[in-house]
C-alpha cells in the first residue's frame, strides 16, 4: 500500500511539474486563469460543505450563535482575501516592468510550482485571520467589487470602438454591409430581450412599477444611444451604440434575475430548473467576465499599456529602428518591449477576488437564500447601478469631444 501511494504522489507531482513546464511555455496568462478558476471552484465547495469546519475554529467569534449563512460568508471572504493576497502581492511586484530583459519577466512566465504553492499557503493561512479583520474585508471588497465592474466597463467601451474603427479603415462596401447587419440584430436583440423581460418581471396581478421602470429606462437608453451616435455634430456610429445597447439590456436582465425568490414580481421564482440555471449560469458568467478583463488588460487601451509598449512608439515598428541604427541582435532582445502590463493585469484578478467574492456571498447579505449566487435586492441595485453608469460612460465619449474641442480625446 505504502509503495502504491508512494508511486501516486510522484506521478502526481511529475503531472504537476509538466503542466507548470507547459504554462511557462505557451501563456502565463492562461496559468493564472487558471488558478482564479480553483479558487472560485474553492469558494464554491466551502460555502456548501465548510460551514460546519469553521464553527470548530476558535479564532472565529464563537460567542454568539451564528447562523449557517453567517459562516458560508466567511468561508468564501476567507479564500477571497487569499487570492486577493496572492495576485496583489503579484501586481506590486511587477510594477515597473517595461521589457522583457527585466529579470521580473521570469518571475511573471515561470516558477509555476512555487506559485502555486505560495497561492495554496495564502489560501489556507487566511482561515487563521482573526473575524475582526475578515469585517474589514468584506467592507473593503464592496468598492473593489465596485470598482472591477467599472474598469470591465471601460474595457468594454474601448473594444466596441476599436471593433468599429477596424472594420471602418478596411473602406470596403461588404464591411459597412456588416457593420450595418451587426448593428440591427444587436438593436433587435436589445429590444427583444426587453420584451421578454416585460414577460418575465411584470406579472399581470402585481404592482410591479419598479421593474417596469427599469425595462423603459434600458429602451429609452438605447434609442438616446442611437440618436446621439448618428447626430451631425458626434463623431460615432452605429455598431458601438448597439452593442452598448444590448449589453444594457443584458445588465439589467442579470439585475432583475436577483431580486429574491420570494418577490412576487420575480417571474423566476416558481422554477426550481431556472433557479439550479441561473446558478450555473452565474457561474460560468463570472469566470467568463473576468477572463475577458484579465486578457484584455493592458493591450485594450493606450492608458493600460506600459509606457515602454510598441504602441507608443513612432511610425515604424520598434525592430526596424534598431536594425536601421545598427544595434547587435542581443541590444535588440534587451529592448523588446512587454506586450501588456504585468502588474495591471495582475490587479484585474485581485479585484476580481473582491467581486466574486460578493457574489458568492450575496455581497456579504446574511439575509437571503443560500442556494442562489447574486440574489438580493443589493445586488439588484449593484446591476442597475453599473447599467447607468455604462449608459453615462458612453455618452461621455460621445459629447465630450464636442464640448471640449480644445482638448485631445484618445
């Protein structure tokens, strides 16, 4: 038996090591990824199972009764404030980094078991905190929720421009066909979705005026996003303005979906298939966000980028001017530039920590079921709140030009 398990833990620790070989090999960015993905499948488990082990730590305030709920917060802040730890330590050391012959560029690329080590100590040294400390956490973790949603929301404005002006520069007749075509289903899908909503959460028999509030106020946004877009006086388009449209329309669907179960306006709460959906769907939702942040971070606008990035540089790509001036091949490895920045994108997954973690734990809510994920009138709000603030976003790209024409708007 001893032999047997012996055999296991090599052939386990050679798996390991392999896949940590082939992380640094290809991308670091998926290496990272993927232990975000193990620490909400982490935060997940111990919600539903973990309860009954943190009542057993006496550093945790056992002097009250706490209820089920109470724990399975903790249990989430806890692996929460691990990762947060492992990709904020991360974010402060790469600061700075500007090519890849700084010796941090391994660092980021390589030592995948020591990291993956680091990031399972931090994980399991953050059930030794004291409950004092993890109150302060979970206040903190609202605004860095808060603020993750707005830098995904700048991400988003960035990507639908740069989509726009790529296929305008081709200035050819098929291209403008496909904006058109791209731009009409998004609209139609917008105001398509918004009419199942109408379905959905404004049930005949109820006052409902809140939800129907939110629907108008996502179609009257789409519409003024349309007219503003094709005013003579904006410089914008079609396609950004419908693709902002639908994504408002999808803000406010995830919006109304979390209002409790027990509201009779909440056309989902009879379904116990749309329940065990929506939890998955949260899910896969959340992993899906913050990849896309993640991999977008530092190449989707010229701000994010390190100021040593080939964006910046003149009209001839950085390569051809070291070979113009005669630089030997090692001078021309030394000034490669990186391609993102290394401690943003590091950030991006700290702040994801805090913004998953509200989700997994109701934004810190006791008050509410626990067999749902983002249920609860604060996440309701937290929703309708970055919709609105996505609309106002939006619109500042448009009009800010025209109101400012004495300054330069990248």
């Amino acid at each position: 038996m001893s032999c047997c398990l012996s055999c296991c833990a090599s052939l386990t620790c050679g798996l390991c090591t392999s896949v940590a070989s082939g992380i640094s090999q290809k991308s670091a960015r998926i290496g990272y990824c993927g232990l975000f993905g193990a620490s909400l499948i982490l935060s997940w488990i111990l919600r539903e199972v973990g309860a009954p082990l943190l009542e057993k730590l006496p550093w945790i305030d056992s002097s009250h009764k706490h209820t089920k709920e109470w724990y399975q917060v903790q249990a989430v802040l806890r692996v929460s404030l691990g990762n947060f730890l492992f990709f904020g330590i991360l974010a402060l050391i790469m600061i700075g980094v500007k090519d890849q012959n700084d010796r941090r560029d391994s660092w980021h690329h390589g030592g995948w078991v020591v990291k993956m080590i680091i990031w399972f100590l931090l994980v399991v040294l953050s059930f030794f905190i004291p409950d004092v400390v993890m109150l302060g956490y979970g206040f903190i973790s609202k605004f860095g929720a808060g603020l993750f949603l707005l830098i995904q929301v700048i991400i988003l404005l960035d990507c639908t421009h740069a989509w726009n002006d790529s296929w305008v520069e081709k200035d050819e007749q098929k291209w403008y066909i496909a904006l058109l075509a791209v731009s009409v289903g998004c609209y139609i899908g917008a105001y398509a979705l918004s009419g199942i909503l109408f379905i959905w959460f404004n049930p005949s028999g109820y006052d409902c005026g809140l939800n129907v509030f939110f629907l108008v106020m996502t179609m009257i946004l789409a519409f003024l996003f349309a007219v503003i877009s094709l005013h003579p006086q904006v410089n914008g388009s079609l396609l950004p303005a419908s693709v902002i449209s639908i994504y408002c329309a999808y803000l406010c669907y995830t919006g109304l979906q979390s209002e409790p179960r027990d509201y009779e306006c909440n056309g989902l709460n009879k379904s116990r298939a749309v329940n065990t959906g929506t939890l998955v769907l949260g899910m896969i939702t959340t992993v899906l966000s913050v990849l896309y942040s993640a991999l977008r971070a530092g190449s989707s606008t010229t701000f994010l980028s390190p100021p040593s990035s080939p964006r910046f540089g003149g009209n001839k790509p950085l390569l051809e001017e070291e070979l113009e001036e005669g630089k030997t091949k090692k001078e021309e490895k030394e000034a490669i530039p990186v391609s993102y920045s290394y401690s943003f994108f590091h950030l991006i997954f700290a702040l994801a920590s805090m913004y998953s973690a509200m989700l997994l734990s109701g934004w810190t809510s006791t008050d509410g079921s626990t067999d749902l994920i983002d249920v609860g009138w604060t996440s309701v709000w937290v929703r309708i709140g970055t919709e609105w603030v996505t609309a106002g976003l939006y619109i500042w790209t448009l009009v800010a030009p025209s109101l400012f024409p004495d300054r330069e708007f990248a």
